[in-house]
C-alpha cells in the first residue's frame, strides 16, 4: 500500500506493508474445491463459516482447551512455511502451498485425540482466508488421527494464491466457547 502525504509544500511517499488487519476488518473467503458436501456437490465458501475472531496470541503462545480436568490440552501456532510441490502434493493453477505448524500437548490424566487441524484458517495480508485443504493435510500427515499423551506436531496445508502473503491464523476447538478461538499473527 502506497500514502502520499502533502505537508507545508513537502511531497512524502511513505510505504505500508500490509499486516493482515484486514482479516478482521474486512474479510473475504476464497473459495476451495477440495470442500464439497456429502452428496460430492461443490460447496462455495462463506466469510460466515469462518468463526468469529479469537484471542490474539504470538506464534508459539499456548491456548489451553480445557473440557474436564482428565481432559486438558493446549494448542499453539509454530508458524507458517512454503510447501514444496510433491508427487501427490500439487497446487491448483495459480495457487501455491503452505505448511502450518500446529501443536496440541495433553495437559491432564486422559489421552486425547489432536483435532484443532481440523478447525484452522488461514488469512493472507489482503484480508482473504482459506481453509484448510482436508486431501493435501492428509497425505501430508498421513491421515493420523490416533490418541496421544504428550505433544504432537500436525502441519496442515493450504492452498493460497500464488502472490498471496500469510498474515494470520485462526483456529478453533470443536464444540468450545468462543474463548477457545484464537488468531495467531504470522510475522
């Protein structure tokens, strides 16, 4: 984004780099086909499936899900990382791959299932959000989706624009209050 500013007869060009406000302020959904409904039918995505914001948090900060006290875990954004093409791992035309670090750890007495993966957007600095692409996360990570006590690492997959910068990431556990959303800023 480019401001030109006129002060007292003195011309500035000042540079702003976009810093991904605009996925609050006004947010768009690209739509992706990997998502169809049951029936195979293509599903358009809306602004409206994506959750409200959350708590603002830094990468590596930890938000605690709590269901019981047998039954806690946290999760936390590692970051975001370019995902070199594959074999099975190709981008659509115009679109390339990204990698985002998600860890869960179990925090209490019962074995959980790591889910949050799931429930992950993504926002470029435009103000466009992207959800994750199911097909590429599993073959990725091999469809594990077993019981752990610990910590484990899932990178989920999105395919964003090719020119696109990623600005933020939203998750959000399945069945928890709105406090158990949160917006990672990727810097």
């Amino acid at each position: 984004m480019v401001v030109l500013a006129a002060v007292s007869g003195i011309t500035a060009i000042v540079l702003i780099g976009a810093d991904g406000s605009a996925c609050v302020s006004n947010p768009t959904m690209y739509p992706d086909t990997a998502n169809v409904y049951v029936s195979g039918m293509p599903r358009e995505l809306l602004v409206e499936d994506l959750p409200a914001p959350g708590r603002e948090m830094a990468l590596g900060d930890r938000l605690e899900l709590r269901r019981t006290s047998e039954s806690r875990h946290d999760v936390s954004v590692l970051g975001a990382d370019d995902l070199e093409p594959s074999t099975d791992l190709r981008p659509m035309d115009g679109r390339r791959l990204v990698s985002v670090s998600v860890q869960e750890r179990s925090l209490g007495e019962v074995a959980i299932i790591p889910q949050v993966g799931n429930y992950t957007w993504l926002c470029d600095a435009d103000g466009t959000w992207y959800q994750h692409d199911r097909a590429m996360t599993g073959m990725l990570t091999g469809n594990s989706r077993s019981a752990f006590s610990g910590r484990v690492v899932n990178r989920v997959v999105f395919q964003i624009r090719a020119d696109a910068r990623p600005a933020r990431v939203r998750t959000a556990a399945t069945g928890e209050p709105s406090s158990m959303i949160a917006d990672w800023e990727l810097h």
